[in-house]
C-alpha cells in the first residue's frame, strides 16, 4: 500500500473518532430523549459540542479533496516522497485542527487548516507534472 493511501486510511479513523467525540459531547448537551428521537426542533449545539460539530464538518469537507488527491496520486502512479509528505503533513494538520478548534486558538486554527488545505493542493500538483 502506498503512503498516501495509508494516511488515507488513518484520516478515515480520524474522521471516526472525531464522530465519537461530537456524537458523545451532543448527547450530553441534548439529553437521552432529544438523542433517541428524530432531532426536529433541535437548537444548535453550543461550547465544546458545537466547535467538535464544526471541525468533523470541517473534516468531512477536506477529506473529500485529501480523497481526491489520493486517488490521482495513486492511481495516476505519481506517488513519490513529495506527495507522501504532503499526506503526512495533511493528516498532522487535521489532528491538531481538532483541539485548535475546539479551545479557539486563533489565529492558529486558521493557519493549520490552510497547511493541511496546501499540503493536498500540491499533491494535487505534484501529481499533474
């Protein structure tokens, strides 16, 4: 299996544990009977279980294109030890995405975001030269 599609895989299990911690901190905050039912008239999450709602949100939006990255890498035979630190360097900056999220490190949350969003640019690139 290639680097890329290694940390592919571990960004998967980031994405999952990511989902466990939203889903545990927004049963919390709602309650068992606003949990178990259909979620109609739910106010939006708020504090720590509204920011993890937002980062696995964030996540599942940047895994598209880390997906996309990946596939074109691989299955373009392009990989080589750019693209796969660039795959390192995206799924560093994905978990330190989580807790700059959720303790509102600013500017710094904004700054991770956009390594982890170049490193899979220039796996896009890399990929097209």
């Amino acid at each position: 299996m290639t680097t890329e599609l290694t940390v592919l895989a571990l960004a998967g299990l980031l994405q999952a544990v990511q989902f466990a911690a939203f889903s545990i901190t927004a049963n919390l905050q709602v309650g068992p009977k606003v949990a178990m039912g259909p979620r109609d008239n739910v106010p939006p999450l708020k504090g720590t279980a509204g920011r993890l709602q937002r980062a696995l949100n964030n996540h599942f939006e940047g895994l598209i294109l880390f997906t996309l990255a990946v596939v074109v890498v691989t299955l373009g035979g392009q990989a080589s030890g750019v693209t796969g630190a660039c795959a390192w360097i995206y799924l560093a900056a994905r978990i330190l995405y989580v807790p700059a999220y959720v303790f509102g490190w600013v500017p710094w949350r904004s700054a991770i975001w956009a390594v982890g969003f170049a490193a899979t640019m220039l796996m896009i690139l890399a990929a097209l030269v």
